[in-house]
C-alpha cells in the first residue's frame, strides 16, 4: 500500500513538472509564433466559407510573418 502511495506521488509530481513547463512555452507559442481560428458567417465568402452559413474554416494565423512585416497583396489579415 505505501509503495502504491509513493508511486502515485511521483506520477503527481511529474505531472505538475510537466504542467508548468507546458503551459507558459504553449501560451508563447500560441501569442508570438502562431495560433489557430475559426472563420465564421458569409464576411470573407468565397474564398472562405464557400459552404455558406453554416460552414466554418479553420485557419492558422501567422504572427511571425506580421512582425518581420511579411505582408504581400492578396494575403487575408485578422485584426483584433
């Protein structure tokens, strides 16, 4: 029963160890390389959502590319 326990703790412990390390290199990623989103409604039809309505597209937005000011005629941009 006690070895049970100290197994348990440890598979705990390495969990955090993994969680805390996990989430800020995500969060980074996700707010300075890239993220995704999803296009909804007939605003950007028909080069998304050529469904209709009901369809949504999935995109990645592309952070990096807007802060080396990579940005070309014909490239779809998101603003917040």
């Amino acid at each position: 029963m006690a070895q049970a326990q100290g197994l348990g703790r440890r598979y705990i412990k390495a969990f955090f160890k993994g969680f805390f390390v996990a989430v800020p290199v995500t969060v980074t990623f996700l707010d300075r390389v890239a993220c995704v989103a999803r296009v909804e409604g007939a605003s950007m039809q028909p080069s998304l959502n050529p469904g209709g309505r009901q369809a949504s597209d999935v995109v990645l937005l592309n952070h990096w590319s807007i802060r080396n000011y990579d940005v070309r005629r014909g490239d779809i941009v998101s603003l917040v």
